[in-house]
C-alpha cells in the first residue's frame, strides 16, 4: 500500500513540477513579445503552439488530482496561477476548505509588484493573489467564507473589492445583503458594477431569497440614473430582477421615463427585455422629439430602443415611424430601424438560428442566402478584429469565396471590393480555401511586405459601405431563411 502511495504521489509531484516548467516557458515566450505577425511569417511556429496548448489541456486534467495545498501554492505564483485557477475549478468541492483557510493566509494578501500589475497585456498582467482566490469561489460561496469575504468590501485594492462584490452579489443569500450594500454604495464605477453583475447572476439562477431582492432593492433603485464610466447599464435589469412589479412602475413613471434622463437607453433596453409594456403616445413623442438631433449620442441609442418597443406595437403610426428610420441621418437609426422591421416578421435575431444550422449541417447543409449571411457575418468579424491577415489566417478564411459572393449579393461594391482586391494579393493563385495551404500562401506575401493589407484595412474600417445595414437589407430580402421554423 505504501509503494502504491509514494509511486501515486511521486506523479502527482511530477505533474506539478511540469506544469510550473511549462507555465515559465510559456512567460518567456510572452516577454519575447511574439506577435501574431511572427505566426504568420512562419506557420511552423502556429503549429507548435497549437500542440502546446493541447499539452496544455492534458496537464490540466492531471493538475485536477494534485494535492489542495500545493494548488492553492500555486495560485501565488506569477506564472502558474491562471493553470492553477482552473485546475482549482475542475477538482470542484474538495477544493472549498481550503479555498476558504487560504482567505485568511497573509501570503495572498502580499501587494503585487506595481510593474506587473501595469502590464498591457491581459495575460502578463495580475493582480493580488486575493484575486485569485475569490475567482475561484466565483461558482460556489462557502457560507463559512462570507464573513471573511464580506470584510473585502472596504479592501483598498479596488480589484479585490471588485470580485469581492461580484462573488457575495451571485451567492444571493440573507447573509451577504449588508456587504452589498456596501458595494453598491462604492464610490468606483465599477465596483458597483461588479456587484450587480453579481446579483443578476444569482437572479437568473434563481437563487435569491426573499430579503435579498426587498433589502437590495433601494440600492439598485438609486443606481439607475447615476453616471458611471462603466457604460454598462446593469442597474434597471437588475432592478426589473429584485421586484418586477415595483421596477415597472419605478421605470415607467412619468418622471423618470423622460428625454435627458441619464441612461435612458439602458432603462428602455430593460423593459424591452422584460418584455414591459412601455405607452406607444410616449413612443411616438420621444420618436418626435429625437429626430431634432438624432445622429448624436445618447439621442441615437435612445432613439435605437424606442424602434425595437414600437416593433411590438400594431398601428399604423408605429409602422410610419419604424419605415422612417430608413432615411435617417444616422446609421445606427437606420440598422435598428431595419431590426425593427425584422422583429415584426418574427426575426428577433436571425444570425443565432443560422449558425446553430451550421454546427448542425455544416456549409452544404445552409441555403444560399444563409451562406452569403453566415459568411459575410464572419468575414466583417474576423477584420474588424484583426484586419484581412486575420482574416485570411484563420479558418474563417476558408469561406472567402462565399463572402466574396455575399457581398456582392447584397449590394456591398465597397466590401466586395476591396476582399476581391485582399485576394489579388496571393498572385496569380487564388487563396486556398484550406487553411493549412492558404496559411503558406499568406506566410510568402506577408515575408515580402508586412504591410501589403494594412490600406485595405484602413479602408474596410471606414465602412463606406454601410456593411451592417446592407446586411440586415438582405435578410429582410430572404426572411424566409432566417425567421422561425
């Protein structure tokens, strides 16, 4: 039984050594500041790292069965914490005591060094170790940790009051209310913010107690209309979670529901969430008034959320003011609008049916119009967030030709364009539509000049072509491909 033990233990030890091994590695390859460029003069350095990361998730799944001590150790170390944060997830409800002893254990309490903390880069960066620890409470809060957490609230590290707030707001009991409170009344945007992300966590999954939503609820209330830099507009959803009723008629009154109210938009957006009734004579009244000075901000996302409610509405005056946001000067008016008239068709969101179609019957299961839709969709996603090298590099790309194709269909010369003139690039051979192939091609054109897309780039980005607009168009134009079946 012994040797059994010492030989058990011993791979246990040499699973942990491998993954600080590994997670060292890997931060030197962070500070060597490899861009995504690099991987993209050399595929071959794409490939590793892919084979790294799927030795990654094997090391994961043996960290699941090492000892609770030394995976809370190593959530203090720099470069093993993020592992060792899920590792601490996956092992589950063995992990909890000594999640909740190591509160209290003034290692994790050591300020982080100021230079790490200032990282730019997401993954480089960290905070106090305390953080990590309340991540890892994020899906269950011991009742024997609220004490202790709920001291957090007052911490002078804002990150830990942040996830302090988050982690009591989605336990939803009795005894987390007075720490809320706190909370909610923090004077940073978001900490406040965390906090009601917290509570709208626990409120849909409906683990809320009754004291929880009445004690709360005036907190919440105050929060509505308050300016904050996190532009997040949790309160009146969270608000419309603790008492419905009483929110309804809060939101709804004549005196708060006004042009000029601050976060507006996010009020309206609510109770159109919840589906509310909201008086069309108010509707129309602000749709009136709104077109005075409708392409600035907060007028055009006011204006957005007040076509979305007159979708659900049947009269004529509803229809004319929704037809008319076609014509408006601004372009976010004119997309909403058109949303709007695909909600009154039953299409509340035809990108999501269309893409579980796909993951079901793949490119040659969707119709055409799906294709064109679905590839466009990506093909707008995939540059906006990394240009046509992104585009062209990842397995989006494999699609080109439909995208090619979309744009065209719908009317889109800018867009179209401009990928036609992307695909010139490659030479005389088209890009391949298989990855590993094209991934070649796009190594030789990029060795030759980095920047060969970077104008078209620049020009996609001005979105001459009303690409979002034009796209809803087309659906519109195929709704029976895109609405309820």
């Amino acid at each position: 039984m012994l040797p059994m033990l010492v030989s058990s233990l011993g791979v246990v030890l040499a699973v942990i050594v491998a993954a600080v091994l590994w997670c060292r590695l890997s931060k030197r390859a962070d500070r060597s500041n490899k861009r995504f460029q690099d991987y993209v003069r050399n595929p071959r350095e794409w490939a590793k790292l892919t084979k790294q990361q799927v030795a990654r998730e094997e090391l994961l799944s043996q960290l699941e069965d090492a000892p609770t001590e030394r995976l809370i150790d190593m959530l203090l170390d720099d470069n093993t914490h993020r592992l060792a944060r899920k590792a601490i997830n996956s092992a589950g409800p063995r992990m909890y005591p000594a999640l909740v002893d190591a509160l209290s254990d003034p290692r994790f309490h050591t300020p982080v060094d100021p230079e790490v903390r200032g990282r730019s880069h997401i993954l480089d960066k960290r905070s106090m170790p305390l953080v990590s620890l309340l991540e890892c409470l994020e899906q269950y809060l011991p009742p024997e940790a609220i004490p202790v957490v709920s001291t957090l609230v007052r911490h002078k590290d804002d990150e830990v009051r942040k996830h302090a707030a988050f982690v009591l707001g989605s336990a939803g009991n009795d005894n987390v209310v007075d720490a809320l409170r706190v909370s909610l009344a923090d004077e940073d945007d978001y900490v406040r913010s965390y906090a009601m992300m917290g509570m709208i966590r626990a409120l849909k999954a409906s683990r809320t107690t009754s004291r929880y939503r009445k004690d709360l609820y005036k907190a919440v209330e105050s929060l509505v209309y308050r300016r904050d830099k996190t532009v997040s507009g949790e309160a009146p959803l969270c608000l419309l979670g603790l008492d419905r009723e009483r929110a309804i008629e809060f939101l709804t009154n004549p005196e708060n529901l006004t042009l000029g109210k601050n976060g507006l938009e996010y009020v309206l957006k609510a109770l159109r969430m919840c589906d509310a009734t909201v008086p069309e004579t108010l509707l129309l009244k602000f749709a009136i008034e709104l077109e005075k000075d409708i392409a600035t901000y907060p007028n055009d996302y006011v204006m957005s959320e007040v076509l979305l409610l007159l979708a659900n509405i049947d009269s004529d005056a509803a229809r004319e003011v929704i037809a008319h946001a076609g014509h408006s000067p601004s372009a976010r008016v004119q997309e909403f609008g058109m949303m709007a008239q695909l909600q009154r068709h039953g299409i509340t969101n035809p990108y999501h049916p269309a893409f579980d179609r796909l993951d079901a019957l793949g490119w040659d299961g969707v119709s055409q119009p799906e294709r064109h839709v679905l590839a466009v969709r990506i093909c707008i996603d995939q540059i906006e967030n990394g240009g046509f090298t992104q585009y062209f590099f990842n397995s989006a790309g494999d699609n080109w030709p439909d995208a090619v194709a979309g744009f065209e269909a719908m009317g889109n010369i800018t867009d179209y364009a401009l990928l036609a003139e992307a695909a010139k690039m490659f030479g005389a051979a088209e890009p391949s539509t298989d990855r590993d192939e094209r991934q070649q091609q796009l190594a030789k054109v990029i060795r030759k000049n980095e920047e060969t897309f970077s104008p078209l780039d620049r020009a996609f980005y001005e979105d001459k072509g009303s690409r979002e607009l034009l796209l809803l168009r087309y659906i519109a134009k195929h709704a029976e491909h895109f609405g309820p079946r």
